[in-house]
C-alpha cells in the first residue's frame, strides 16, 4: 500500500446497527482502527479518529418494535453500551457519531437535496426485492426458491417484495467514471483482490439505485416530500463527512476530507467502493485514498452474527484480561484482509504463550534482576561486545521495519517481527547467564551491560507495541522508570539509548494473568491425559482383549511429529516434565509423566508423535496442549517412534 505523506490523516469505521450492542467482529474493526489511528499519531500525523452508529432504517425500524420500544429508545439504551464497550478496549476515537444527530440529518437533506438539484436524484417507481437484514436490494439475477419467494444471497434471508414510488440516485451515469478510479487509483480498494471483485461487480452494469422509502417512517425524511425518508445506506455513509464538520465546521472539514481509510468489513465493501465514491462524485466531493476491507472472526467456521447466534461477548473476555490481550489476539492472529476462526482455547494459548511467556517473563526477570542485583539503578556497564551491539542494531532494523509495516496496515506482520525480536532478546539473556554472574563481583560490569541492553530492548519494543496494546505499553515504561507515556514520543525519536544508566526500575507488576482454560472457560478441569484406551489386562487364557473403534473415530485423533524444543521438571511433581514442543504450525506446551525414565536434557531436540487435538487439560497448575505416545509396561515407559528418516516437525501420523 502507498504509503501516507500529508500531515493529516483521517479514519474510520462503519457505523454501527444498534438492533444489539457490539460483539466481537464489530470490536474487531474498530480495534483495527484505534491500532492504525495510535500508530499515525506516533508518526507525527495530525489524527481524527470517527465512529459511531447506524440508528435509522427497516432493521432498526423492526428490532425496536419487536422489543416494544420506539426506535429512537432503543438506540438510546444500545448506545451507552456500546460507548462502554469501546471506553473497555481502550478505543482513542475522536467522535462518535449517531445519525439520529441533528447535524448530521441536516447535512444528509442538504446534500440529497443537491443531488436533486443536479439532476443525479430523480423520481420514479420501485419495484423489486429488498433484504431487510442488510438493509440491501437484491439484484435482478438472484433467483426465485420454490415457494415463489427470493433469499438474500448475503445473509440467507427471505427477502420482501417492494413496490413503490421511490426517489433514484443515478448510479448507471457513474460506471465508467468508477471503473477509471479503480484504474488509475489501485490502492483505492484494499486488498488488491477486493479491487478486483469489486471492479467485475461494476463492469458488469450499474442500475439506478433506490434511495427513498415510503414504506419505512424510521428514517430522515426528504426534504420537501417527507412522506418518503432517505435510504439508510445513502444516510449511513454520508455519516463520514458529517461527523468532521460538513455543513457545521467548515475548517475541520477542510483538515481532514478525504478520508484516509475507511476501514470495513468485506460484506460491506461494495457500499463503500461502488455506492459511496458514486455519491462523492455526484457531489463533487474529493474521494477518499482508500477503502480497506478486512475478513471476519468466525465461531464455528460461520460469521459471527446475532441472527445466526454465534456471538462471542467481548465483556467476557473483558472482564478476566482487560482490553490489551483481545487487541493482541485479534490482530495478530490474522492479517486484516483474511478470517479467522475465534476459538477459547486459541485464544488462550497466544495468550499464555506470546504475553505471559514471551514477553511477560523478559520483563519480570530483567527488572526482577535490576532490582537485586543493582537495587534498581544499574550502574557501570562495560562496553558492548558483539552480541551486545547485535541486540541494538536488531533493535534498529525492527523499528524501520515496524514502521513500513504499520504505514501499510501490516499489523499482524509487524507483531510477528517484534514477537521474533523479544525471542532473541530473551536468548541473548538465556545464554548470558545474568544470575550466574550475580555471584562473581568481578563480573559486575558485565552484568550491568547485559540487563542495560535487556531494558533497552524491554523499552523499545513496548514503545513499538502501544498502538496495539497501548495501556500495556504505558505500564511497562512505567516500571523503567520513564516519565513520559509512549504516546508522547514521536516515532522518529524512538531510540535504543533511551533508556539509560542511573535511571531507577520499579519491581513490575504481573502484566498478564496467566489463566487456565478450566478457569477461563468456567468448566470443570479435564482429567490428566488416560491411558491408551485399548490397554487390556490378558484374559486367563492370555489373549488380549481390547476396545474396537472404527476407522473413522481412528481418524478424528490429529497425530503429528513434535519436535522438543525446551524440557523441564515441573517443580514438585517427581513423574512430571514440562515439555515445549513444535508442531509445524506452531508451538505448544505439554505435561509429560516421564520425569522418572527421561531426563530433561536428554530429551531436547529428539521427534516423537504426540496427538495435538485432545481436550488441553491443567494438570499441577500447568496446562497442557497436547499428549504423547509412550510405549508402557507396568512402571517402564519407553518413548515411541524412532523414526529411520528424517521428518519435519508437524508432519501428520496417520
Ligand atoms: N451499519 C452498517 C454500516 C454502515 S457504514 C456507513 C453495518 N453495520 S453492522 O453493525 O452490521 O456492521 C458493522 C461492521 O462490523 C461491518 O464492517 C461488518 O463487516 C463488521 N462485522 C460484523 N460482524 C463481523 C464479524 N463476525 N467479523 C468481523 N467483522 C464483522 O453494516
């Protein structure tokens, strides 16, 4: 994506239906832009930041008299609870709109009524399907079911028959001028292969387009005619130039149209790459840089939607991790253009994994050490040697990276390259040794060197997370003993050397809780992993006798080569080791009862299959996500398979 170059930048999210409150989709976009909004402040742009919600419509029209309410006291009441929802995720937002404003209803007349004016806007009679849903009408081609009735081809549900007089928006004189835009201004659509849907779409032929109803009171009504009120769609989107002061303050309009980003799912993207630059063009309006559409969170491989009821509660999740591991997960688990499927258990795992591990435990042990070893203050480093320059210049290479990664919407890849930087840094500081040092004065100099260059890097790479996890971010600058939030730092200045010596660290706080599934999920703890279920004692006569399972139960068991990459006894448990094995597509750690066959060193870098779907279960306060296969015969245990060629960690068993 080109990268952004005036002093302004101006972003947004669709505004949001308030037939329900907020779930974890709908947080999902607005964590993308309160990420990209953070960054760009650091970076030096002068940033507005617009949400808000959709509050007129059929949707909004049927779900308030479902619940007895008038439309309006149902928005009022779902409002507040998204507002609060936001304020939990630590969203930086600059406005939050609601269409119900009066501004922004004035500004939506005032703008049709020059699109009438113009001759873009005309009467005529409507007749055709109309998906109340998603507030959407159907295309000629979709097809008739058997009982004679049309089905969203989006949503999958029935559509209704409309037949009305109806106000036009001409959006057939619009098809060439579209196609010209996606020509010449590729980053317009974001992904590239959204720009290419989005292209056909048009290509294939553009229909005046209804935006008026007569049927639907619950809208703004069109000035001069009010037995009609304006399409929701048409209103919706004007939303993006009302909410920075079109038609009310001129001089904040003039600061930040066009947009930057419109940030959008990918089932609203053609609204926002066909409809919207049509309207902006009839209007004369410049056209914003770029609509970017992002992919879904999926439970159970469908969309998450309120009607399908598959919703997950961000409060929940909430409530246990407060906002920043949510605003990790979602955006480092998929890249914004693609889906992902939201599952506890994933959650929970990155979660212990990337922020209790990885990076919660190179704080804990860096400060932890400062604190003993040099009550605080280090002092007196040596000079640095090799390893030590390489954890600088590591540093100043990610920070360039970060930045071109952040610029261009890459967030899932720019935590990639600073998780793979806190990795090393917790290497460097493995394979130095600090508590060994601790013991020999004369190796105090060294010592200092190593937990400066620890702090250093624990500084930077909290700075480069804060669009991300920003409390997080100001916390841990907090324990270095920083005065400044990160946020007051511009990007350009960050540097390794700003942390330095005789500045006093404070003993850190646990950043984040380590929770168990049991816990998590509120279930009762699954057993340690049973014996093999078709171990038999012999019959008298000496034959086995065993469990038969089909073929297609041996099937659902996921067994893969794991590769060992860390093994340890687990403090207190004599039988039990903690092993942290690869999988191929990731890392997981397990719960082994061979302490007393295998050794922890003997273990490290051997394969063995283990079976990577069972059920995690916690077993002395460890939990463990996967089980392995062991050969056991009464109290001997012998760890299968030796394997006569080489295999790659992950590979399937079957
Ligand atoms: N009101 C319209 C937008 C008007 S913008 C001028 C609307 N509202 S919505 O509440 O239904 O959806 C708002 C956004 O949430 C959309 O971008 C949609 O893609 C996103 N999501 C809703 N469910 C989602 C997931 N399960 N996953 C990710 N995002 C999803 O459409």
């Amino acid at each position: 994506m080109e990268k952004t170059s005036k002093k302004s930048f101006y972003i947004t999210t669709p505004i949001y239906y308030v037939n329900d409150v907020p779930h974890i989709g709908h947080a999902y976009t607005t964590i993308i832009a309160d990420a990209l909004a953070r960054f760009q402040k650091l970076a030096g742009k002068d940033v507005f930041f617009l949400t808000g919600t959709d509050e007129h419509g059929q949707k909004i029209e049927k779900a308030a008299a479902e619940k007895g309410l008038t439309p309006k006291a149902l928005a009022d009441s779902v409002v507040g609870r998204a507002q609060d929802l936001w304020k939990a995720l630590n969203i930086s937002h600059d406005f939050f709109i609601r269409t119900t404003m009066d501004f922004h209803e004035k500004g939506v007349q005032k703008l049709f009524q020059a699109l009438v004016e113009k001759g873009d806007i005309y009467k005529g009679e409507y007749k055709g399907w109309y998906c109340v849903s998603d507030e959407n009408f159907l295309a000629d081609d979709v097809p008739v079911d058997s009982d004679g009735a049309k089905v969203c081809p989006d949503c999958g549900k029935k559509a209704l028959v409309v037949s009305e007089e109806t106000y036009f928006f001409r959006l057939s004189a619009y098809q060439d001028r579209l196609l010209a835009l996606y020509a010449e201004h590729p980053e317009f659509v974001r992904p590239q292969s959204r720009l290419n849907e989005v292209a056909s779409f048009v290509r294939g032929g553009l229909k005046d387009l209804s935006i008026t109803r007569t049927t639907v009171k619950w809208g703004v009504p069109v000035p001069g005619d009010p037995v009609h009120t304006i399409y929701v769609w048409f209103d919706a989107l004007f939303n993006y130039v009302t909410g920075i002061g079109y038609d009310w303050n001129p001089a904040l309009f003039e600061k930040f149209w066009p947009a930057d980003i419109h940030l959008v799912g990918k089932d609203i993207l053609r609204f926002h790459a066909v409809y919207w630059p049509a309207f902006l063009m009839a209007a004369d309006f410049p056209l914003p840089r770029t609509v970017y559409g992002h992919g879904w969170w999926l439970k159970d491989d469908t969309k998450m939607s309120k009607s399908k009821g598959n919703v997950l509660d961000p409060q929940a999740i909430l409530k246990v991790f407060g906002p920043d591991p949510l605003r990790y997960f979602l955006l480092r688990e998929i890249p914004i253009g693609q889906d992902g499927n939201f599952s506890h258990e994933g959650f929970l795992h990155r979660i212990n994994s990337d922020l209790a591990n990885d990076l919660g435990n190179l704080i804990q042990r860096t400060l932890t050490m400062i604190r003993n070893y040099f009550e605080g203050m280090i002092e007196g480093p040596e000079d640095e040697t090799a390893e030590d320059l390489k954890v600088r210049t590591d540093f100043e290479n990610l920070k360039a990276r970060v930045f071109d990664l952040y610029d261009t919407c890459a967030l899932n890849k720019a935590l990639e390259e600073i998780w793979a930087y806190i990795g090393a840094v917790n290497k460097y500081l493995a394979a130095s040794e600090p508590w060994i040092m601790a013991k020999d004065p004369a190796r105090r100099p060294r010592l200092a060197r190593v937990l400066l260059q620890a702090a250093a890097a624990i500084r930077g790479v909290s700075y480069l997370l804060f669009p991300v996890m920003p409390g997080s971010s100001e916390k841990i600058w907090g324990f270095l003993g920083e005065e400044k939030t990160p946020a007051a730092l511009p990007f350009a200045r960050l540097a390794f050397d700003g942390f330095r010596t005789g500045r006093k660290v404070e003993m850190p706080q646990a950043l984040f809780p380590r929770v168990a599934l049991k816990e998590f999920l509120g279930e009762e703890a699954a057993p340690p992993p049973a014996p093999p279920a078709a171990r038999r004692e012999p019959t008298k006569e000496g034959k086995q006798t065993m469990d038969i399972i089909t073929y297609d139960e041996f099937k659902r068991m996921d067994l893969r080569v794991a590769h060992i990459l860390k093994a340890e006894r687990v403090p207190g448990a004599t039988k039990l080791l903690k092993l942290e094995v690869d999988i191929g597509a990731e890392k997981r750690q397990m719960v082994a009862g061979i302490a007393e066959t295998y050794a922890p060193e003997d273990l490290v870098g051997k394969k063995l299959i283990v079976i990577v779907n069972l059920k995690p279960a916690v077993i002395r306060g460890v939990e463990s996500q996967a089980m392995l296969l062991a050969a056991v015969t009464g109290d001997n245990l012998a760890l299968i398979p030796f394997f006569d060629r080489d295999v790659p960690a992950g590979a399937v068993v079957k």
